[in-house]
C-alpha cells in the first residue's frame, strides 16, 4: 500500500495572481541564464575541449562534463536554501540572480581564453556554480509570486526557454566558427535578460528571523523523506530518468554526427547547429502550447507520460539513423518529447513540494534530478562505448526514458 503523502505544515496563504509581466520577464531571464549554459554543453565546450587537449579529448570532456554537472548538482540545493535564509535590503531571490550571472560569464571567460585542461575544468565548474545559483535564484521567486493554478503556463515559459537556450546557442554555433564569441555572445545575452528581471523583480523583504548558519543546516539541505513525501520522490525518479534519456543525444550529438557521417568535430559542430536550430524551434512551440493546455485540461501527468514514450522512440530511430535526413527526423521526434517534457516538468515539481513556504531547498533537491544525469552519463557513456558504439548508447537511454513514463504514474497529488 502506498504511502500517504504527509501535508505541509499550514502557513500563509499563496498569491492570488501573479503580478503583471512576472512571467514573461522571468521566462525571459531563464532563456539567458539557458542560453549562457546549454550552449557550451551541446556544441562550444566539445569543440574547445578538442582544441586544447588533442587526442586525448574524449577523457578530458567526460571529466570537464562530470565535474561540472556535480559542482552545479550539488551547489543548487545549497544555492536554494541560502536564497530562503538570505535577509538583505535587496530581497531574497535577487542577490543569487545577479552575483550567480557574474561568477557563471566569469568561469565562461576562463574556459573561452585560458588553453590549458585545468583552466576547462576550473572555468566550467565555476560556470555552473554561478548559473545554477542564479536559476535557482529565479525558480523559487515562482511559487512565491504565482498561484498554482496559473503554475503551468509558467512551466510551460520556463521549459520554453530552457529550449530556446539550446536553440540560441545552435543557432550561433551554425552561423559562426568563431569560438571566443559562441562563448562570450550568449553571456552577454543572459546578463541583458537577468537585469531586466532583477530590476523590474519585487522581491519582498522577509522579515521572520534568520536561521543560525551551520555546516548540519546545509547538509540537511539534501535530505528529504520520500516516505512522507512519496510523490516528491516519485517525480523525482521520473525526472532523472527523463533527463538521462534525452541529455544522452544532446551532449553526444557532435561526436556521434562525426563518426556517422565521417566529420571533423569542428565540422559536426556547425550540422548540430543546423539540426538543432530547427529542431529546437519546434520543441519551444511545443512547451509553450503545452503548459497552456495543462492548465486547461487540468492535468499533467498525461504530458508527461506521453514525454517518456516519444523520446524512446525518438532515441531508437537516431541509434539506427544511417543518415542525416533519419538523425534530423529522430532529432524532430525528441524535440516533441523535449516540448512535452518542459511543459510540466516545473509544475510538477512546484505541486508536490514538501514545504511550499520555502521552496528553494525543495526545488533544489528536485535540481539534483537534472544534474544527475549529467554526472553520471559521461561515466555510463563511455563504459557503453567501450564495448559498443553510439546505437548501443542510444538504445540505453530508450530504456531509460521509458521507465521515466512509469515512474510519474505513482504520482496521487497531481492528475
């Protein structure tokens, strides 16, 4: 028998309504927090890798890749419940927003014109330190400024842009060769968008006292009890496994397109620019009109089911794609699930919370659920690749996907 899900303690009620342009300046933030990370994750940071360590370049990206996913995994949680006990003049949430932005550009920068493999390793660990603070930053300002039945079509902006990151950055990476400026472009973005946000932002000051500091406080930061929180743990899981199976082509795009179709990787670099570019386009359209159907219907579970079962077909058509009509129509299948996905990922998340009244720790806890995977899979991906090849990896990742679709059933609190 299932476990009942134990209710928050009874605090004070939520926002009515969101205030006015909340959610398309927010939506427009995270697009340039996105843009800012995602773009060095699929295309830039394998070219540079390639670069400047030669043929060593597989190892060198897994651990760039690794440590970087665990610096942003485990900072998040700690970013989130630092922003709930923040106190300043300026509010809770903007602090983490506007000096996350400057540490992520500055880490860019140490990766964009430092050639050295520790100056990979440092500058992307500094970079995900810095950007996760700042969308952690901006992910709990949601639930305290949005009431839960208009939480959808925020989710659905949220996933948009998240998506729209990816296709920024393909975009330039199809358009320029220049590397410096893949890098430092989309940064300059992120810094526009988050200070319209944090400029228009009213974030209230909180005024119940601040927690004692302690290294117990913040390590209780990753603890929660999916035994009295069992749908929490539940989307927990679903999203890992989501996650894993759709970052699998994403991260391995550019060498997998070289090896099928015989490329340099700094030539594969500018086709999964292309791909992407029109791949993302569609999975952007498909978040937005799917947040808002959530809310309309009412449910959110269906989206994400049907997430799972598409993106296991769309990773089995690209592990046996022997061309590249066959990979950018495979690429087409996962940007729907990509579209469905984003669209109640956040909602989701912001439903089952264990504690509403300081949801940054939670989200943050739920954060580890993308950031997993990415630690994990460049440790999987090369062990598979080890004793098979890209159709092997992708086909794993199927699995994966579609235990993701199983997993969200659990769920009780949310249709």
């Amino acid at each position: 028998m299932a476990l009942a899900e134990t209710p928050p303690a009874p605090g004070p009620a939520g926002p009515q309504a969101a205030p006015r342009g909340f959610v398309v300046r927010a939506a427009l933030s995270n697009w340039g927090l996105w843009t800012a990370l995602m773009t060095p994750s699929i295309v830039t940071l394998a070219v540079r890798v390639e670069a400047v360590a030669g043929p060593d370049y597989e190892a060198v990206f897994a651990m760039t890749m690794s440590v970087g996913a665990a610096v942003g995994m485990v900072g998040g949680p700690i970013w989130g419940r630092l922003s709930d006990r923040t106190r300043s003049r300026f509010g809770r949430r903007r602090p983490w927003i506007a000096g996350g932005i400057a540490v992520g550009t500055a880490g860019i920068a140490v990766v964009a014109f430092v050639p050295q493999v520790w100056a990979l390793v440092l500058g992307w660990a500094l970079a995900q330190a810095g950007f996760n603070a700042a969308l952690a930053g901006t992910m709990a300002s949601v639930p305290d400024q949005v009431p839960a039945k208009d939480q959808g079509r925020v989710s659905g902006a949220f996933g948009a842009a998240v998506t729209g990151g990816i296709l920024a950055g393909s975009g330039l990476a199809a358009i320029t060769q220049h590397t410096a400026l893949m890098f430092m472009v989309p940064c300059a973005l992120a810094i526009a968008l988050a200070a319209q946000f944090v400029l228009a932002f009213r974030d209230p000051r909180v005024e119940a006292p601040r927690e004692r500091f302690s290294l117990k406080a913040i390590g209780a930061t990753f603890v929660f009890d999916p035994r009295r929180h069992p749908d929490f743990g539940w989307i927990w899981l679903a999203k890992f496994l989501l996650v894993f199976g759709g970052a699998t082509p994403m991260i391995y795009m550019v060498y997998f397109i070289a090896a099928r179709l015989d490329l340099t990787a700094a030539e594969a670099a500018g086709v999964v620019g292309v791909v992407f570019l029109v791949s993302y386009a569609l999975q952007t359209a498909v978040a937005l009109c799917g947040g808002w159907l959530s809310d309309r219907i009412g449910r959110r579970r269906p989206l994400f089911v049907a997430s799972g079962l598409v993106s296991a077909a769309g990773l089995l058509m690209l592990a046996f794609a022997p061309n590249l009509p066959m990979i950018v129509a495979a690429q087409l299948v996962l940007s729907v699930s990509g579209g469905l996905f984003a669209a109640v990922d956040a909602v989701l998340v912001f439903q089952t919370l264990p504690d509403p009244e300081e949801p940054a720790k939670d989200l943050g806890i739920a954060n580890l659920a993308n950031g997993l995977p990415q630690v994990v899979l460049p440790v999987a991906a090369a062990a598979v690749l080890a004793v098979g090849d890209y159709s092997l990896l992708f086909a794993a990742a199927a699995c994966a996907a579609v235990g993701g679709a199983l997993s969200v059933l659990r769920v009780k609190r949310v249709r």
